[in-house]
C-alpha cells in the first residue's frame, strides 16, 4: 500500500474538515476527473477513481477513525477479518497494548470488555459516486451508465478467503470468539482484560491455503460499469441512493447502498428557479411596439409565441405545463419567457431619418412610464 496517495491529499482538505466541507471537496474533484469530461483519458480515470476511494474512507466514521490511526492498512477490506498472518496491529508497547485501555476501564467499571461475535452479519458500507448531467437530463429524467468502484466478495473463493477445495478453520486460539483472555500488569495492578485474538485477527477463523486472487481476504475492490435510472426532476447538488448497490456486507450481512450525487452542465439560455424554466428572448423594437409572433425553444421543442402589442422590456409570458418534472410527484413546472428588447445599433441616415420623424409623431400618451415620471417630477417642485 506504499504507493497509494494519502486520502487528505487526494480530496485537498485538512484532517480536521466537517463531514459538509468535505462531501463539497469530494464533487469538486470527481466533476474535475470524471470520465464524461475526458473520455479515453487514462490518467482522469486513474483520478477519479482515487478520489472516490478516498471519500468512501473518509465519509465513513469507523473508517476515517481506523485510517487515521492506521493509515492505509486500517481500511484494507481484511481488517479485522482475520487470515492466517495474525493481527497486523498487534504487538503494543513494552508488552502493554494500549488499545487495551478501552477493555481495562471497561471491566473495572463493569463493561466486561467487547462481546461482539466476529461471525455476526454485518452491514456494508455506502458508496458515493458524482454523474455529470445535462439540464434536459435532469429535467426529464434518463438512464446513464456511471462506473461505480466497490468492495464485492471475491468470486474465485465466493468470499471465503480460502483456495477452491478448502475452507477456513475455527481458531484454535481463541476457540472461534476471536477474543482472548490476557492479564496485564497495569498502573493499577495485575488486570485480566480481553483483546482480539493475535493469531486470527479477531475473526475468529484461520485459513491455511488463502485464495490468489483475492490473498485470503474474501473480497476485491472492483470498478464496475452500472445503469441507474435517473429521476426526472433532480436537480444540481442533489442526491438519491439505490439500496444494495454499495460495499458488499460481512458475514452474509446487507450490502450497502449506492449513493448518486448529481451535478448539472450549465445550459446556454434555460435557467432553472425549483421546477419552473427561466429563458430570455430577444425581439426587435418593431416586434414588442407591433406586437409579433416569435419562436420560442422549450423542453420539448420549438412553439410558437404571440407577444402583444406594446410589449415591454423585461415582460414575462408564461407557458403552462412546459417546465421541469416534479421530482417524485406527477405534473410540470411551467415556462417563463422573458422579453429583452433589443435597440438598433450602427442606424444608417435614412434609418435615424425615419426614426427622428417617428419620434415627432409620438407624444406622451404612448409612452406611459414616461409620462408618469414626468408627472412626479413635476409634483415635487411644484
């Protein structure tokens, strides 16, 4: 494990990030590296792939506690889980393990020291993975291939750990509890406390001939290719799970589940405000003062739109039902088209010649605002 980066490294964050900080460094990377945005990229892959592996760990509390304590080896998917080599974190310090503290207090104090059965089903942890979306995709909704990396059981030995033809071995240590009996000589006198068994790990099992593929650990880390639905209506930063679909469970346990993140390609004139679509269209002055029929693009294409006479800039029309899916529920968000009135530029002298004779033959009851702020001019210094 000597040439995996460190998991902070990889996400650019501080050891003492909160779990929000971290999740928003987790999209920032994954939306930089993801495949959808370099594809036949080697390296991007690479990438992508290191960074989920380091938010599977560090999102995960038992697993961010195991790896800082232990760096690497503490989240490889044998801890705890036994083997034939012993326990990799044993040994202590001057004959006195310190992680034994926890049992000492916990028999003085009445806690009797950990029972749990090493062979007890256990759950998987959850993966989280980033999928780059356009803004229709999201809309409506759609199926995308994502590649998920997980642990799952190993196929070779069908997650026992042992070669094809053999099986693992009750502990002859600790009897198959995976925990033994040791006195300590403590600050507080001679002590018997319990601890996990040094010849099986705490697993409660021994394997003599470990499986090649995966070294007797009974799973592999695989990056697997996935088709998820997505739900239409989901928008940037949001996020749905599909149960099972994560780290494959211990023991015959659950396996966990696969969390989606999504983040959103910018579209170039659609605007999302929750399930209603903002868009600005531009018209020409004699469209808005004469009143027009225009081309408007929506979700499902191209309509028609007819915009009244003395239509104003920054006017909205509304297009019932043509906005985003509700997430979850039935029915549509409508469509806002927003009028922007564009004035002529670089106007020849015949054009300016016209437009000063239409200007002489306006007065103020054709321009409203105009008036009615003339009007309140007028008011305050008389």
């Amino acid at each position: 494990m000597a040439d995996k980066r460190d998991y902070y490294e990889v996400l650019g964050v501080d050891k003492n990030i909160g779990d929000d900080e971290l999740k928003k460094a987790y999209r920032k990377k994954a939306k930089l590296y993801h495949p959808d945005l370099h594809p036949g990229d080697a390296e991007a892959e690479k990438n992508f792939k290191e960074v989920n592996e380091a938010y599977e760990v560090l999102s995960d509390k038992d697993k961010r506690a195991r790896y800082d304590q232990f760096g690497h080896a503490g989240v490889d998917p044998n801890f705890g889980a036994g083997g034939g080599g012993g326990n990799p974190f044993g040994g202590g310090f001057g004959g006195f393990d310190f992680g034994d503290l926890g049992d000492i207090f916990g028999s003085m104090f009445g806690g009797g020291g950990s029972s749990r059965n090493p062979n007890a089903p256990r759950r998987g942890s959850d993966v989280e993975v980033n999928v780059i979306l356009s803004f229709e995709e999201a809309a409506k909704g759609c199926k995308k291939t994502i590649k998920v990396t997980k642990i799952e059981n190993c196929k070779e030995c069908s997650g026992s750990g042992a070669e094809k033809g053999t099986s693992a071995s009750t502990c002859s240590a600790c009897r198959g509890s995976g925990r033994i009996n040791v006195q300590q000589r403590t600050p507080f006198g001679v002590m018997q406390t319990q601890r996990a068994c040094d010849k099986c790990g705490g697993a409660g099992k021994t394997i003599e001939h470990p499986c090649k593929k995966c070294n007797g650990k009974g799973r592999v880390r695989l990056t697997v290719d996935r088709e998820v639905e997505i739900p239409g209506g989901i928008d940037d930063g949001q996020a749905f799970s599909i149960r099972g679909g994560g780290n494959v469970g211990l023991n015959g346990g659950p396996d966990g589940d696969l969390i989606v993140g999504v983040s959103l390609r910018p579209h170039p004139f659609f605007e999302r405000e929750g399930f209603d679509v903002y868009c600005e269209i531009p018209v020409t002055f004699a469209q808005a003062a004469l009143g027009a029929e225009i081309i408007v693009p929506t979700l499902d294409g191209k309509v028609r739109l007819n915009i009244h006479e003395g239509t104003q800039p920054g006017e909205r029309y509304r297009l019932r039902d043509k906005g985003i899916k509700r997430l979850h529920y039935s029915g549509r968000g409508d469509q806002y088209v927003i009028i922007n009135v564009e004035i002529p530029r670089d106007l020849s002298k015949k054009q300016k010649e016209l437009l000063k004779a239409f200007d002489e033959a306006t007065d103020d009851k054709n321009y409203g605002k105009k008036k009615s702020f003339f009007d309140k001019v007028k008011d305050m210094f008389d």
